[in-house]
C-alpha cells in the first residue's frame, strides 16, 4: 500500500509541473492592405457603412430573392460542406478527448490450463487448475509538453476552417444561382430582339420580293435580303439551346431535376436593374468577412498548433498506467468439493493491483523527429504565405469588379445612343430605297448594324449585373443570410440519428 501511495501522489506532481505547451504561438501575418478602395472614389461607392448581407436584393427582383432561399434550402453542395463542418465538430472530441486517460477498459477471463509433468519445476506444483481474472486498467499519458493541447488547437482551427469553407459554399452558391438567372434573362431578351429584327427582316424581304416579281429590282437583292433573314433565323435554336442549358444548371444549384422551374421563371423576363449605390466597406472588412480568407487562416492556425504537436515528440512522454482486479485459481480437486477457484474469486484476498508512472524518451530518433519537426514547420510557412496570397487575391477581385461594373455602366449609355442611330438608320434606309432613292445595300447594311448594337446592348446590360454578382462575390457578402439556419437539414439529421448515436452533437 505504500507504493500504492506514492504512485498516487505521482499524478499530481506530473499535471502541476507539466510546462506550457512547446512551439510557436500563432501571429497573424501583416498584409499590404491600403485603408481604400483605389477605384471606389466615385459617389456610387459607399465605404463608410456596413455591407449590405442581403445584397441581391438590391436588384430588385422577388424571383431572384426566391431562387436563392431555395438554393440555401436545397443545394446539394451546401449540404455536403454542412456535413464537413459536423465531421470536424467529431473529430475536435476525439482531440479533446485524448487530455484524459487514453485507455480504459474493463476486462475478464476464465482459463484452463494444463502443465507438462515432465517439464522443470512443476513436480510440486498444481498441474491442472482454472484460473478467473476480472478488473479495470487505465492508462494516462500526461500532457507534460501540451502535445494534446496542441492537438486540441489544431482541430478546433480545423473545425473553424470547415465553418468558413461552408460560409464560402454559401457566397459562391448565391453568387451562381444570381448568375445563372442573370444568364437566362439575358437569352430571353436576345431571343425577344432576334426575333424582333427576323419581323422587320421578313418587311423587307417582303418589299424586295415584290419589287423583283415586278421587275423593278435584281434577284441579287431578294438573295441578300433571304441570306441576312436566314441567318438570323439560325440563332434561334443556338439561342434556345443555351437557354435550356442554363435552365437546366440552375434547376440543379436547387437540387432539383431540369424543368421544373418553368412556372418560377415567366414571372419576370427582364434583366435586373442594378441599385444607384453601391455599399462597400472598407479592405480591411475582407480579413472578417470573406469566408475564403478565414478559412486560410484557419488552416494556418491549424498548421502552428502542428508544429508543436511534433516538437513535443523530442521530449520524454510520461504516462500512469494502473489496474485493479480480482483474480483466483483452482484445481482440479477443489473444483470437485464445490470450493471452485470461481466461488473464491470476490473474496478480499483476492484483490491484485498494480499502479506506477512511466516515461519514454526516443532520444536515438533525433534526426527522424527533428526532421518531422521541419515538415510541419515548412508546411506552416506555405499556409501562412497562402493567406497572404488569398488576402492579395480577394483584394485584386474587388478592384477588378469596380473597373468591369464602371466600364460596363459607362458603355451603357454610349451603347444606348448606338442603338437609336442604328434604329433610325435602318427607318431611313428602308424608305429610301421604297423610294428608289438608294440601293438595296444600305438596307442590309443598316438591318446587319441594328441586330449587331442591339446584341451588344443586351450583352453590355448583362454584364453590369454580372460585375455586380462579381463584386459582392469578391466582397465575401451573403454567408450572414443563413446563418441562424440549419447546416443539416431535418431528413439528413434523421437519417443520421438512424444510423448513429449523434447525442447533442448533431443539435443546431
């Protein structure tokens, strides 16, 4: 029992000297980020308020707003990254886990056993006996150096990071679902202005037609005028094809099977207008609010923890092992008077125990460790120079957007004048040439410079929205929408509770 004493007093002796955890402490790497915007000195810009969360619905479109709650509803993608964020959360207790006695086990036995009569030291001795074993044995390594502690930073970081690569799932899946309607309003009105100009290509193929049945113009005419009105006939299908194909893409950012939004989508056939201002923060709003850029320095964190983690396996490990138990025998001969060694086993005198510390030191594996050390450590420094790296990276998206969204809205209006000159181009040459006045040329030519301006203006208008989709997405806006819903969804949940013991960890 003395010993039984002193091993006892072993323990806390350990866990109080036990040193602050070996390895770097994380610093957060200082980034060349300027205090403004260089291109957002314009008055559509607003960087002293707070970004917009919802900023589709600055467009002003409730099929959009629609589309998008059904998105963080439904998305398939979005469901997945929810179920790497509750896969970390298990792995962060198997780390957390890990600070208290490691094994633990209860265990029991009954075994028979036989001796060789002509083996030594055995003619005294019980040669057939059954031998009944029952007891509990734990295990502790003390966490002398913080490797646990580590462990523990390094999958909390983990945790955090699959917390962000979900926020970033759900920026990119709003920014694709605006896009892809964006897309299909685009096609609908390029589909809507061909067709307008294949109407007032049929006028004039009409008027020429005549004109050469009469005699009063050349068969060259009536060919040119079937060629500009055949081709632009042509574009329908191409137009139509790509208009399923980007229904089809945004039924499946729904989680749905293709057609299935027809209803949804007649609602609202134009272009969404973007708003007259614009909020967009500050750089330095980047570090907290760009779900991709917490996630690098989440990973980064997680990597530092690691470096210590395999810094403490230069030191010696400490551990206590302990067991208690009841064990007892008998042989043959008792067993046959009914004092069987397992009617003995719960009598005190056969409490067996055993307890003490120990300790392991790979000294003669230096290089081996020291080299895993310069691993981890490496591998620190490529996480930290990729959240500068993703920092500079996000920067540059935002400039890009503002110059696309100002070229864009400049070109507007210069493609606006474009297409009425063309319009009334193509009004004046149909009257001349009615009249004789100018050849059947100038007609094709004005027809061919309206369609062309016309499609450059839908393409233009398009593209505002889109380098709007494109700034709030470099931005990092919109993962706050869902953030007080669900990452698993009820059917997932309770499929999962099927299958497993989740306990609280699967709560919201």
């Amino acid at each position: 029992m003395r010993f039984l004493q002193r091993a006892l007093f072993v323990v806390p002796a350990l866990v109080v000297s036990a040193c602050a955890a070996v390895g770097p402490d994380y610093v957060r790497p200082d980034v060349p980020l300027g205090p403004e915007w260089y291109q957002a000195d314009r008055a559509r810009y607003d960087t002293d308020a707070e970004q917009q969360v919802l900023w589709w619905q600055g467009l002003g479109d409730p099929v959009l707003d629609e589309l998008i709650e059904l998105a963080h509803r439904d998305n398939n993608t979005l469901r997945i990254a929810g179920l790497r964020v509750l896969e970390s959360r298990a792995q962060l207790g198997i780390a957390t886990g890990n600070q208290y006695p490691q094994s633990q086990a209860v265990a029991g036995d009954a075994t028979a056993l036989q001796a060789s009569k002509n083996a030594a030291n055995t003619a005294a001795g019980d040669l057939n006996f059954t031998q009944y074993n029952v007891g509990v044995g734990a295990s502790w390594e003390i966490d002398f150096w913080g490797k646990f502690k580590r462990g523990i930073e390094a999958a909390d970081a983990a945790y955090l990071a699959s917390v962000a690569a979900y926020d970033q799932v759900m920026v990119l899946l709003t920014a694709q679902v605006c896009g892809s309607y964006v897309a299909i309003r685009t096609l609908e009105e390029q589909l809507r202005i061909t067709n307008e100009n294949i109407a007032l290509q049929q006028r004039s193929f009409d008027i020429v037609n005549v004109q050469f049945e009469n005699g009063s113009t050349s068969e060259l005419d009536v060919l040119q005028a079937r060629t500009l009105l055949m081709s632009t006939k042509a574009s329908i299908p191409e137009l139509e094809t790509q208009l399923q194909q980007a229904t089809n893409a945004l039924n499946t950012l729904l989680g749905r099977q293709p057609g299935d939004l027809g209803d949804l989508l007649k609602r609202g056939p134009v272009i969404p207008e973007v708003p007259e201002k614009l909020v967009v923060g500050m750089p330095a709003d980047l570090l907290r609010r760009r779900p991709d850029v917490r996630q690098a320095e989440y990973l980064a964190m997680a990597q530092n923890a690691r470096v210590g983690l395999a810094q403490a396996n230069l030191y010696p490990s400490f551990s206590l092992a302990g067991s208690i138990g009841l064990t007892a025998a008998g042989n043959t001969e008792t067993t046959r008077t009914g004092n069987s060694g397992f009617g003995q086993l719960f009598d005190t005198d056969s409490v067996s125990y055993s307890i003490g510390p120990s300790f392991v030191w790979p000294f003669l594996n230096y290089d081996r460790i020291k080299n895993s050390v310069r691993v981890q450590d490496a591998r620190l420094q490529q996480a930290l120079v990729a959240y500068r790296e993703t920092v500079l990276q996000a920067a540059r998206e935002v400039e890009d957007a503002i110059v696309s969204l100002d070229g864009a809205i400049q070109q507007e209006a210069l493609l606006a004048v474009t297409v009425a000159s063309a319009r009334r181009s193509t009004e004046v040459a149909q009257l001349r040439f009615n009249e004789g006045l100018a050849d059947y040329q100038r007609v094709l030519n004005a027809q061919q410079a309206l369609f062309s301006q016309q499609a450059r203006y839908v393409n233009n208008r398009s593209g505002i929205v889109s380098s709007f989709i494109a700034l709030y997405l470099a931005l990092g806006g919109g993962w706050e929408a869902n953030i007080a819903a669900d990452m698993i969804d009820t059917p997932t949940r309770d499929a999962l509770r099927e299958r497993t013991d989740w306990g609280d960890l699967i709560e919201q």
